[in-house]
C-alpha cells in the first residue's frame, strides 16, 4: 500500500522549511508597511495579489517537498521489493546510475544559485532600474495603480520581491537535494546488499 501526504507530514515540511522565511517575509513587510502605508497595505489590491502569490507559491513548494518526503517513503518499499525480483540487480544498477546523474545536475543546480546570491541580483536589478526614466515611470505608476511611485520604494519592491524568490527557490532546490541523496544512499546500499548475498 502507498504511502500519502498526509496533513501532518505538509505542516511538518512547511514548519522545517518555509515557517523562518515566512516569518522573515512578515517582518519585513510589516517595517515596510510603516515606510510606505499607501503600498503595502491590502487596500492596494496589486500588494493583496502579490501576497497571495506569494502564499500559493509556498504552499506550492512544500506540497512539492512533501511529495517527494512520500515519494521516499514509497521508493524504499520498491527498493525492498526489487531486492527479491529476478532483474532486481540490472534495475538497482539503472537506478544507482540515475541518481548519481541527477545529483550532478541538482549540484550545478545548487551552484547557480550559490553564485546568484541576492547581493548579484540586488546590483544588476539596481543597474536596470538607473536606466530607467523616473518621471515617466512614475506618471505610469500614478495613472495605472493610483498612487505615486518614488525611487526608494521602486528599488525596495524589486529588492523585496527578488529576495523572496531566492530564499524561496534556494530552499526548495536544497530539500530536493537533500532528498536526491538520500535516495542515492538507499539504492546504493540496497545494491551493495544485493551484491553481498550473491556472493
């Protein structure tokens, strides 16, 4: 019988990987939403939309870690059953040689986002937004979303935002590998084992 995500294993993801960010996030928009209470507040409806983006996305992600939590459990059982089949070897064998490859790809993964740290981002974000013409963009912002738009708060919403995403996109990208190696282990050890009484 297959295992599924059950509530408890989503809150136990959620409150391992995303309960600290989400927490950062709150703190942070509340700082913001004293600075700038025309933007950041929920009678804004473009802040309200972004938020529940946001949401939908970190919910998302740890419905994703908590499939793969499951998936884990359930590839251990397979793991066992392919042990006692008769191609068992051949297929533990195709199996060691994927994982190996998709912790290579995860690790080159893991490094892209090691090199596009937020400071990066921050900088080439920055160096887009001098280029811009101010005044126009304000007038635009004025016209389409009803308030004014200064510098300060066009740098802090694409810093806010960017940061969000990475934190975000990091960690689910880390769990994934984290997940990848444990997999890795149990199929090498599960083929080792198969070796061993062959012998």
């Amino acid at each position: 019988m297959e295992a599924k995500i059950t509530l408890k294993d989503f809150l136990s993801v959620y409150l391992r990987n995303y309960f600290i960010p989400t927490i950062v996030i709150i703190v942070v928009i509340n700082s913001l939403s004293k600075w700038y209470p025309k933007i950041f507040s929920f009678e804004n409806s473009f802040f309200k939309y972004g938020c529940v983006l946001v949401a939908l996305y970190i919910l998302y992600s740890t419905f994703k870690i908590s499939s793969q939590f499951v998936y884990s459990i359930n590839f251990s059982r397979l793991l066992f059953e392919l042990k006692r089949e008769n191609d068992g070897e051949e297929r533990l064998l195709s199996a060691y040689n994927s994982y190996s490859n998709y912790i290579e790809e995860n690790k080159l993964r893991l490094d892209i986002y090691k090199s596009f740290s937020p400071i990066p981002i921050v900088v080439f974000s920055l160096g887009i937004l001098i280029k811009w013409d101010f005044n126009k963009l304000s007038v635009y912002f004025e016209n389409v979303l009803n308030f004014k738009l200064e510098l300060n708060s066009i740098i802090g919403g694409v810093i806010l935002l960017l940061g969000i995403w990475y934190i975000i996109s990091y960690r689910k990208c880390w769990a994934y590998h984290r997940n990848l190696l444990r997999r890795y282990a149990e199929v090498k050890t599960a083929y080792e084992s198969l070796k061993i009484k062959e012998k």
